[in-house]
C-alpha cells in the first residue's frame, strides 16, 4: 500500500487547491481523509502540508520528501555566503569612502583662501580708508589722521589744528564712510542679484535698478517732496527700485528659468524708460533742481555728509545683515530651481526675499551717491575667480570687496584731475565697461552661442 497511500495526499492538495475538478479529480479527493488521519489529524492543516509532515516518517518509499527537505534546508545558508563575499567587497567601499577626504582637504584650502582674502581685504580697506582720509587739497598725515582719531575716542593722541580738524571730520570722513556704505551694498547687491537670476551678468546697474531708483529719487528732488524728512529721497528711491526690478524679474523669466539675452534687453529698456523719465524731470525742473538731478545722473560722493551717512545707514546695515544668511540656500539654488526644491528651498519665497534685499540696497546706495554702475558686476566675479563660486564667502566678500574698490575709486576721482573732480559714476563706468564685454564674450564662448 505505500504506492496507494503517496498519490492520495497529491490529489487532494489538487483537489484543494483547484475547486469543481472532473469526477475523476474527485474519486482521488476520497483518498485525501485516510492520508489526513494518517498524518496525525492535525485540524486546519491542508493535505499537502500533512504530505511534507509524514514525508520524514515514510521510510525509503518517497524519495521525493528527502530531496525536498535538502532543497529547503540550504535556503538559510545559502544566504550566509553574501555576507561572506561582503568583507571582500568591503575593500573597494572603504576605498570610495576614503575619497571624500580629498574633497574636504580642497575645502580646507577653500576655507584657508576665504580667510587671506578676507584679511587682506581688510587691511586694503584700512589703509584705504586712512589714506583717502588725508589726501587731498589740504593733505593731512596719516599719524596726524590716527592721532586725531584716538583724540576722539578718549584713547589719547592728539586733536589737530581747527583747520585739519574741520577738514578731517566734515568733509573727508563722511566721505570715506559713505564710499564704504555705499560700496559694500552695491557688491552685495550684485552677488545677490547673480545669485537669484542664476546668471554672472546679472547686476542692479545693468539691468536697469539703478536708473529705476535714480528716478525715484529724481522725482522726489523734482516734485520737492519732503514727507519723510531725509528720509524721503531714500523712500522714492525704494518704492522706486523695487518696482523696476520687479518688472525686470517677470520680464526675463521664460519657461521657468532666466535668459540672458531677455536679462539685458529688459534691462536696456528698463535704462531707456528711467531716463526718458528722468529727462522729463529734468525738463520741468529748475536750475537748482537741475544740477541736483544731474548729480543723481553722473554719480558722485560730493555733496557726503553726516546726516546722508545717517540716512543711509539703517537701510545698508539692514541689507548687509540680512544678506549672508541666505548664503546657503542660495548654494542650493545654484544647482538649479528643481534640485533646490527637492532639497527644501522655498524657489519663489527665497528669490522674493533677496530681491527685496536688493531694492533695499540698490535704493540706499542710488539715494545718496547717485548712479553709479558696474561695482556689483565686477566685484562678485573678481572674488569668484579668487575662490570659487561659494556664496558662504561671496556675500560677504562681495561687501567687502565692494568697500574697497569705491573708496580707491572715490579717490582717484579726487585726485586725478585735481582742482577739478571726476564724477565718480563716470570713472566706474569707463572701467567696468571694458570688464563687461569681456564677460558677455567669454560667457557666450563658453555657452557655444546664445541660439
């Protein structure tokens, strides 16, 4: 009966597998119970199961349970062997993972480089500042400067003539404290917008902020507002800028990303359209009102005063603050606006905030030092040369470096045509002009043409 008691077990997992079989299905099906009992009875347990359990118990007669339980048995330990094979590839991934290091020994060298440009472009600033505080028609020397300085803050030294005094506290400091505001918020302003636009042309002056809040503040000196006080040329100079750069925003995007070419030509119309504005300014304006606007036209530190470096200073402060902490995200942005977003970076929100930051920076400098172009577009990119694209360094850097290149240019524009003075937005113009075109070749070079 061993060949009688096999195929009965069989047939009823069939059976039970596969409802309405033929009759001949079914006669098998009658076999199933003596096989069930035969296997302990076990309630709930399906025939094939009570087939594998009596399988060990059957003797030599059923070959087909012990090549069974060898099939089943090395599925544990065929697994052991993965593990096994893993320490010999663990080698190659202990290799992978020893690679970084070369990347973050570039970062510490990236981070050694930030520092020394940092301290030199402080030291540059300083000795900048101390040199352009005492030269000019009355030249003051430089232990004079530093001794009248300590005078001041009760650290000793010693007050110079009344003469030198009034000269050095009046006319030069101002001066040189303005050049720095003013400096430090175009550079910033100029990273920020390359880093919002996604492009190295971006910059207020280029695409046409500057003019925008220059038209502010030629309508406020036009109309003869004074609502806020001081405060209302730097007011009509922010509704001013932000509105331009607003419309310079919406204009340039196509497709969810900014074209160069639509970034220029916007910004050439944007240019076109403040100083058809502003000529008409000019027209209805009187003679006093005309030289004021012809000041906002050329750019100059001239007319730097204590109260201007007051009105000023809240709004540069404020945008220079701001600016680094967003320094980050804006890393991020630069991988693009999908890969930002996948990472967490509010795209619209983050480029919102910066172009406000902008506008408040773009307004503050225009409101007391006029127009003056090409600091935001040069400066960013002689420091991403310098040491990389990093933004954590950029922003910061970018006001630095903004500092310093307008107080060396305030002072060449005083002393290279003296008696006279060259307006300061000219010289900036006349240098950052021949930086400009060879930029826009070697960025359409490198793109292969602009098609």
């Amino acid at each position: 009966m061993p060949f009688s008691h096999n195929p009965a077990p069989s047939a009823s997992a069939e059976a039970d597998r596969v409802p309405g079989r033929s009759p001949q299905n079914a006669e098998h099906t009658t076999a199933a119970p003596s096989a069930s009992a035969g296997a302990g009875g076990v309630p709930g347990r399906s025939p094939q199961g009570a087939e594998r359990t009596t399988a060990p118990h059957s003797g030599p007669e059923n070959r087909s349970a012990p090549e069974e339980t060898p099939r089943r048995t090395p599925d544990p330990t065929e697994a052991t062997p993965a593990p096994a094979e893993a320490p010999a590839e663990a080698t190659p991934a202990a290799a992978e993972q020893a690679k970084p290091a070369k990347p973050a020994a570039g970062e510490r060298r990236t981070g050694h480089r930030a520092l020394l440009l940092t301290l030199a472009l402080l030291a540059a600033l300083l000795l900048l500042a101390l040199l352009s505080a005492g030269t000019g028609a009355y030249r003051i020397p430089t232990a004079d400067v530093l001794a009248s300085a300590q005078h001041r803050l009760g650290l000793g030294g010693a007050p110079l003539d009344r003469v030198g005094e009034s000269v050095l506290w009046n006319v030069r400091l101002p001066r040189v404290v303005l050049a720095l505001l003013v400096g430090a918020g175009l550079g910033c302003a100029g990273a920020l917008m390359q880093g919002v636009f996604g492009n190295p042309l971006a910059e207020p002056g280029v695409i046409g902020i500057s003019a925008g809040a220059a038209v502010g503040a030629v309508a406020a000196i036009g109309l003869g507002l004074s609502f806020l006080g001081n405060w209302t040329v730097t007011a009509c100079a922010f509704v001013a800028g932000l509105v331009t750069v607003s419309a310079v925003y919406l204009l340039s995007r196509n497709g969810g990303k900014t074209e160069v070419v639509t970034l220029i030509l916007t910004g050439i119309a944007v240019n076109a359209f403040a100083g058809a504005l502003i000529g008409l300014f000019v027209f209805f304006a009187d003679s006093g009102q005309v030289n004021q606007i012809t000041f906002w036209q050329l750019g100059s530190l001239a007319q730097a005063t204590w109260p201007k470096v007051l009105a000023v200073l809240p709004c540069a402060v404020a945008g220079l603050l701001v600016a680094p902490f967003y320094a980050r995200r804006l890393d991020l942005l630069s991988l693009g606006e999908r890969p930002a977003r996948h990472l967490g970076v509010d795209v619209e929100r983050l480029r919102l905030a910066l172009i406000l930051v902008v506008a408040l920076l773009t307004a503050a400098a225009v409101a007391v030092a006029g127009v003056i172009t090409f600091i935001g577009l040069l400066v960013p990119h002689l420091l991403r040369m310098a040491n990389g694209p990093g933004h954590r360094f950029l922003v910061p850097g970018s006001a630095l470096a903004g500092a310093v290149v307008l107080v060396a240019g305030d002072l060449a524009a005083r002393t290279l045509a003296q008696p006279a003075e060259l307006p300061l937005g000219v010289l900036t113009a006349l240098i950052g002009s021949p930086f400009f075109f060879w930029l826009l070749r070697r960025t359409r070079r490198k793109q292969g043409g602009w098609a």
